[in-house]
C-alpha cells in the first residue's frame, strides 16, 4: 500500500513522505530508534525510480529479504519509504545496524558500472532533490536521537573489482553518491558531520 504523510518540524517545511515498503519488510530485523548513529547517501545509478525499486524487490539472502536502501528521493524531490528507520536494511557492507540508508535516482555509471572508461558520473542531483534531502535528513533527526554522522557510500565500501573490459584493471566497487553530490550544501546547518570528520 502506498500512503503519504507529513511531520511537523519546527522552523521547517515538514517534508511528505510516501509509504511503499518492500514485500520482504516483515522479515527485516527490528531496531529500537536509538541504535542508528549514521545516515549513508547513495545514488541508484539506475535510469528512474521503477527500475530501483524492481532491484530493490528482488531477494537475494537466504532470509528472504534483498538489498535495498529505507528512503528513496526521485528527481522531482518526491520521497519513497521502502523500509522503517526501526528495521535493518541491506544497503552498505558492515555498518547496516546502525544506519538508514538514503537512494538518491540518479545514473551514476549505469549501465557500465565497472567498465574501465565508463567511470565518470555525469548527471548532476537536481535542486528539487537536495532540497528534499536536507528535509528528510532534518526529520530523521528528530526521529533518531543519536543520528549525529552522514557518509557517502564510497567511502564505506572501498571495495575495487576487476574491471568488465580489462580484468586486469580495478575500479571502484561502489562510487556514489560520487563528485557532483553537493556536500557543502546538503551539510550545512543540518547538524550532521562527516564520518570522517571530528564532532
């Protein structure tokens, strides 16, 4: 079932977020709000939203449940729930208890992710969806009283693989949100702080 809602943040625009969990939700693990300390940005690197959401229905693990970030933002800034900020999603490699993960539509390498030549991303992140993301960061803050760090991917998951034209070339497993994610913008007054940087 897809369902809108709005929260009322003070001082802000409360941002409208449309419900539409996974088929697999159920069997995501539970977590109580105080566990998650980070928020990871990717991009889909897939050509729109339809797309994301047929990977992210996909199961791919033994418990019946795929990979999949909780917040997805389309282009226009519209927001998508797949899962609950209080259950576990398969979105980042070692760091899934204690992080929301946030999908921004965007193509990155697609369809060449690990191509040697075809590692430059080139569509930048529209206005209507950095605006969207610095509201839903705002009202997850509220939500999550620890949430205090925002990383991007890449720099969670450093993984390199042979590239697909030349094996004997490694390219970046993971590269989003990439060089045109607009950090300064998104970080600002929003009382979070890079992973990597002093609090």
């Amino acid at each position: 079932m897809i369902a809108g809602r709005r929260a009322r943040l003070p001082g802000m625009s409360a941002p409208t977020i449309h419900d539409h969990l996974l088929p697999y939700v159920d069997k995501l693990p539970e977590r109580h709000a105080e566990a998650v300390e980070l928020v990871v940005i990717h991009c889909t690197e897939l050509p729109d939203l339809a797309i994301a959401r047929e990977y992210g229905e996909r199961v791919v693990h033994a418990s019946g449940t795929g990979n999949s970030g909780h917040y997805y933002i389309d282009r226009d800034g519209s927001i998508w729930r797949y899962v609950p900020g209080t259950r576990i999603a398969h979105h980042v490699r070692g760091h899934n208890p204690h992080s929301i993960g946030i999908e921004l539509v965007n193509l990155g390498r697609y369809p060449h992710w690990w191509h040697a030549g075809h590692q430059t991303m080139t569509e930048p992140y529209p206005p209507a969806q950095i605006a969207a993301l610095k509201a839903l960061l705002a009202q997850l803050r509220q939500e999550f009283p620890r949430l205090r760090r925002i990383a991007g991917h890449e720099e969670l998951d450093t993984a390199r693989v042979p590239a697909t034209d030349d094996p004997s070339v490694e390219v970046p497993r993971k590269l989003d949100p990439g060089p045109l994610f607009p950090w300064a913008q998104v970080l600002a007054g929003g009382g979070l702080a890079r992973l990597a940087a002093p609090l």
